[in-house]
C-alpha cells in the first residue's frame, strides 16, 4: 500500500493515477472526501493533525508527503508524521520538499521545510526528497481573467523561470516510490526552458485559437491581489522570485531526464492538456 497526501491537488492526483495504473494499491489522502480512480481508497485526514493520518498509514509500505500549508498550522507537527509513518511500518518515504530550500534558504517556509528534510534523513526510512520550482499550474490563477476578458494580469512580464508541470513532478514521485534506485536521492525539478508570463500568455492563447492580452501589473498591485488568498509574507517572497530569479533558480535541472528518461514537458503542453479551465 503506497500513501498519497494532496491526493486530490495537482501533484497528488496525476501521482495517485499513475500508481493505480501501475498496479499499486493506494490510499489517497485528503481533507475532504474527493472522486478518486476506481480501486483507490480514499482516507480524509487534515495533515495539521498527525493523529488523524494512522488509519490512512495502517498496512503502508510507502508514503508520498505533501505539506502544504498544513505544516504552518497552529499544532501541526510535520516531523510527527514522519514519525508516525515509521511507527506504523512504513518504510520509504518521499517529500515534496521546494527548492527554495537551496535557494533562498533563510526564509521562514525554507527554514521549516529544511527541518522536515533533516529529520526525514535522519529517520532510518529510506527516503527521496523533490524540490520542484515554480508550477505550470500557476497559470491557473489566470483563468477566471481569460475566460471573462481575455486577458492575462501579472507581474513581471519579460522576467521568466523554468516553470514545470506538475504532472512531471508526480511522475518522478511514482518513480522514486517504486524504483529503489532512488532512495537517498535530492531531486531539483524544473521545466524545459526559462519563460516569462508574456510567453506563458501567448502559449494560452495558441491553445485558445483566440487572442489573449497581457497586461503588466505593478509589484504592489500583484501583492494587493495575492494576499487575498496568501498570508502577505508570503506574497513578498513568491514576489521576490518572480521579480529576482537567483541564477540558480534560472538553471534548468536535468534531474527529471535522469530519472524519467525523458525531457520535461514545455509550458505549451501543459496549457493545451488543460485549456478547458480557460474557455
């Protein structure tokens, strides 16, 4: 039995699939009961309370950890569930870690997640830590503006990083869950190539078969907007990112061909695969 947290978001999903279709027996992990692929059992659990994860881990032999916000949580205890896993017999687990974490590694998430790492690593599991950049999926945040405008709104325009697909992200996950070859493994996921919001503005609009327009916010009016739906600390830093890409956060990663086999999937094939959120 492979564990799955996040089941239902944009890592955990394509991720619970593809260990179902490999033949896998999953639990999917989420807050609220969700549609999971046939044969999966779906557990609800909030990862801000540890305790809640044991029937979920009961007979696993694996787990994919996915934080999130969860970690921030008044009481939450990131390090209990690695603890809890191993109590419970499982015995490999893989982190959805960021890689800020090499980055940008005295900011107070890093610092956090760095502390997740550490105790992952000195846990006695066999282990694999992801450090994905920023996501494809990101553009998701544009959609109610195309769909009603035609218009894409966001900051930084001509400033670009190698965004990846999240559906990458997961395909790396199930390898390092089922393939001991990657235990012990720190992987930097990225994208193809470096693109800016303009160039992802125009790839929605190829895939549209309609214009779209781009329109430059102001760092303060992207931050106004994003503290609506993340704490403004937050919104500063992922700003920050945008803004000031740090060379390393430029580079584009080999890692996802060395475990795949394959180049990662470019920004266009992500927005084709999910044009319908934006019609």
């Amino acid at each position: 039995m492979i564990v799955v947290t996040g089941a239902t978001g944009n890592v955990g999903r394509p991720l619970t699939r593809a260990l179902a279709e490999a033949g896998q027996q999953v639990t999917a992990v989420s807050r609220h009961a969700r549609v999971v692929p046939d044969g999966v059992r779906h557990v609800a659990a909030d990862l801000a309370e540890p305790a809640g994860l044991e029937p979920a881990l009961d007979g696993a032999k694996a787990l994919f950890l996915l934080l999130s916000g969860d970690m921030h949580a008044a009481g939450a205890g990131p390090a209990d569930i690695i603890g809890r896993a191993a109590a419970g017999g499982v015995r490999r687990v893989v982190l959805l870690s960021t890689q800020g974490v090499a980055t940008r590694p005295l900011g107070p998430s890093r610092v956090a997640m760095r502390a997740v790492e550490d105790v992952l690593r000195e846990s006695g599991l066999d282990w694999a830590i992801l450090r994905p950049g920023g996501f494809a999926s990101n553009a998701l945040w544009w959609a109610e503006s195309v769909r009603a405008r035609r218009v894409v709104a966001a900051p930084f325009g001509d400033v670009g990083v190698p965004i990846i697909d999240p559906t990458d992200i997961a395909e790396v996950a199930a390898a390092c869950l089922l393939d001991d070859r990657h235990t012990g493994g720190v992987y930097e996921l990225t994208g193809p190539e470096v693109i800016t919001p303009r160039q992802q503005t125009q790839a929605i609009a190829a895939a549209l078969g309609s214009p779209v327009r781009f329109h430059d916010l102001t760092r303060d009016e992207a931050k106004a907007a994003m503290a609506q739906s993340m704490p403004a600390e937050l919104a500063e830093d992922t700003l920050e990112i945008l803004g000031s890409p740090s060379p390393a956060e430029l580079r584009v990663s080999p890692d996802v061909q060395r475990v795949l086999g394959r180049a990662p999937r470019p920004f266009a094939d992500w927005a084709a695969l999910n044009i319908a959120a934006f019609r």
